[in-house]
C-alpha cells in the first residue's frame, strides 16, 4: 500500500456570498491548491506528498487555511507568494513560517 510522508490539507470551504463568517473558498483556496498540487508535481515530490482539498477546516476566519499532517502545522492567510516557501521550509525540512502560523487558540501568533 502507498504512503504518502506528508499530506497537505487546503481548505475549500465555501460560503454563500452574505453569509456572516468567512470562507476560503470564497478567498483564493481552489488556486492556492491548484498552484500547491503541481509545484509538488513539478519538484518530484508527488509520491511523498499528498496535497488534498479539504472542507471546512474550523479556521475559515484565517483563510485560506491549509494543514500539513503528520506534523499538525496549521497556517492561516496563506497567498500565492508562500506557496514555494511552505514546500522548501515545511514540507521538505519540517520548519514553521511564524508569521502564517495559526496558535490553538484560534488566533495567529507570530513565532519564528
């Protein structure tokens, strides 16, 4: 059986458009996650890393919201321009980006 090393969770949540709470959907995660999937592609990372579209995370009010497991590293506000740095920092050695980090206590902390 196959096992991925890391799997990248990228919230697809979607809201209708007057609804009160925020959603990713709504905010640039299907491109986050179109972007995310064939970078991985193109680095040769595929068969190590699973990068799946995920529905509503819980963290929708920090989205785009993304997860990567098994390390539980959750971000928040992530745009484009992470993309590169979230493979070559987090997926590839395992490193927090602080200023994407979301605390567990819902909150964005800014840890190194």
């Amino acid at each position: 059986m196959f096992k991925y090393e890391k799997h990248v969770f990228v919230c697809g949540n979607r809201r209708p458009p007057k609804a009160s709470k925020r959603s990713c959907g709504n905010h640039g995660s299907d491109n986050l996650f179109d972007a995310m999937k064939i970078r991985v592609g193109e680095s040769g990372l595929a068969s190590k890393v699973r990068i799946n579209r995920a529905g509503c995370l819980g963290r929708c009010d920090f989205g785009p919201t993304i997860v990567i497991y098994p390390q539980g590293i959750w971000y928040g506000g992530v745009k484009m321009d992470d993309i590169e740095e979230i493979i070559e920092k987090s997926i590839l050695k395992d490193e927090i980006i602080g200023r994407l980090v979301i605390g567990n206590n819902n909150e964005k902390t800014d840890t190194p």
